[in-house]
C-alpha cells in the first residue's frame, strides 16, 4: 500500500473488511478526511462503531498508529489542494544526458507502471464487467482538465454497448439529465485535483438516484469517492508545475479494450451495423 492515499486503501480493502470495518469506511469516506482527523471518539461515533474498531481498522489501512493515520491524512490535504504556482516549474532531479523530450516520455512510461500498482486487478476487472453488461444507461463526464476523457470514452463505448451518455458540462443542463438517471445505471466520471466542485454535485445527485458510480482519478482520489462504488486511481505527478492525465488515457483505452472483448457478441453486431452504414456523401 506504500505511496497510496488514505482513500485509495479503503478501496482495496474493500472485499476483506468486516461489517463493522465496513461501517468505518462509510463513515470516513462520506466525511472524508475531516472525520478522520477527529479524535478516535469522535471518529467511531461518527461511524457508529466503538473506538476499538476504529483502531484496528486505522492498522488494517497498514498504519502504526492512529497519529500516523491522522499524519497522512494531513498531507493529503496538503497536496491535493497545491495550486500550480505552488509546484516548481523546472525539476527536482539535476537535468542528464537525455533529451527533454526522452526524460520526460520516460517518466510518462513510470506513471504507467505505478498506475497499474495503484489499481487493485479486481477492481478494474469488476468495473470492465458492469460496463460490459450494457444494461441501463451509460453516464460519462469530466472536469475541467478531463472532460475531454469522457468525451473520449463515450466516443468508443457507443460502439460497443447501448445507452451511453454524456453529461453536459453546464451545470443547468447537467441538472434536467439527471432527472432520466434510474437506479441501477451506470456513472463513469473523471476528476483530478484541483477537484471540480460541480462534479461533486453530480456525484451526490447521482448517488441520491442510486447510480453505480465509478470514479477516475489521481493518486489523491477526489472527494467524489464517497459516493464511488468504484476507484481508479491514476499516477498524475510529474514534479512539475502540471499534472499529467497521460495515464488517465491509458486506463480509458484499457477498459475500452477489456470490455470490447467482454462485450464482443453484441460489441461486434454494433461495430458492423456502424461498418455498413452507407456515406452520405455517395
């Protein structure tokens, strides 16, 4: 669990918690992480468990101690809320032989890798299934740095299963879409730090009409995965003054080709009838 975020261990623990180590979870993620740096009594009476529990839990999450718990989740804040004046401009690392280009492009290929560590494979498996189903409606948007991804992805899924959706990006609009939102669909949505707060309006509003949402985001997991049945972190630092959602596009493609395999009998009725369709041109 080392370099993952306080939220992003509760997600992995997620199938091995007990009820009560479950309970704990919704009280820290619905209130996160300002429950978690209450005091232990606090905490385990905001989640209707006794301190105790809180306690083994806090060391399931692999932490020594609850001030260790509490350290972490200080620093999270910390740099989930780090504007980009705030980060250096130029790299930490003294420059070598390499091209700009070639060092960069080879931390790009790391963020890779340190993604694929960040996601658990039964988490992405579970999410590559419920998107193959096709069952309900497919909802997608994004943030102000990701909402091309949504668009990205809904371009691809509308070819391989019915009712994908994207959410406008006005929140008027957004509103009255949400009124066709049913329990039991699903909800694709990617947000980075810093975290867009319209977007966790619509999450609320979609976990209010029990949408089944899944959450794309950075290594310090925007607020939306309170309401998340799903999290999918991604490696977005690059020790510069921007972010890179390089990874978040790898993982856009990879589910696309997951469940395009999963879905494939009826992916490929849709990829032929779009195949045949004649050029209005001719």
């Amino acid at each position: 669990m080392a370099g993952k975020t306080v939220a992003a261990r509760v997600h992995d623990l997620n199938e091995a918690l007990t009820g009560a180590g479950r309970r704990v979870a919704r009280g820290l993620l619905s209130n996160y992480p300002l429950l978690g740096l209450a005091p232990v009594a606090e905490f385990a009476a905001g989640s209707g468990v006794s301190a105790a529990t809180v306690v083994r839990f806090v060391a399931q999450l692999g932490f020594k101690s609850y001030p260790d718990f509490q350290r972490a989740l200080r620093e999270e804040l910390e740099e989930r809320s780090r504007s980009p004046l705030q980060r250096p401009a130029l790299p930490t690392e003294p420059p070598g032989e390499q091209s700009f280009l070639g060092s960069y492009l080879d931390q790009s290929a790391q963020r890779l890798r340190d993604t694929v560590e960040l996601i658990p494979a039964w988490e992405f498996d579970a999410v590559c299934q419920r998107m193959s189903e096709g069952k309900g409606s497919c909802y997608l948007a994004g943030g102000r740095f990701t909402d091309f991804l949504a668009g990205y992805l809904e371009a691809h899924l509308r070819l391989v299963r019915p009712g994908v959706r994207r959410l406008d990006g006005r929140p008027a609009t957004r509103a009255d879409q949400l009124i066709d939102v049913k329990a039991g669909d699903l909800a694709i949505l990617f947000d980075v730090r810093r975290y867009d707060a319209s977007l966790l309006e619509t999450a609320t509003a979609l976990a209010q009409r029990r949408a089944h949402i899944v959450l794309v985001t950075d290594e310090w997991v925007s607020p939306i995965a309170r309401h998340a049945r799903h999290v999918l972190p991604c490696r977005t630092e690059t020790g510069r003054t921007w972010d890179a959602n390089g990874a978040l596009l790898a993982l856009s493609e990879a589910l696309v080709a997951r469940v395009t395999e999963l879905a494939w009998p009826s992916a490929s009725r849709r990829i032929g009838a779009v195949e045949r369709k004649p050029d209005p041109g001719t």
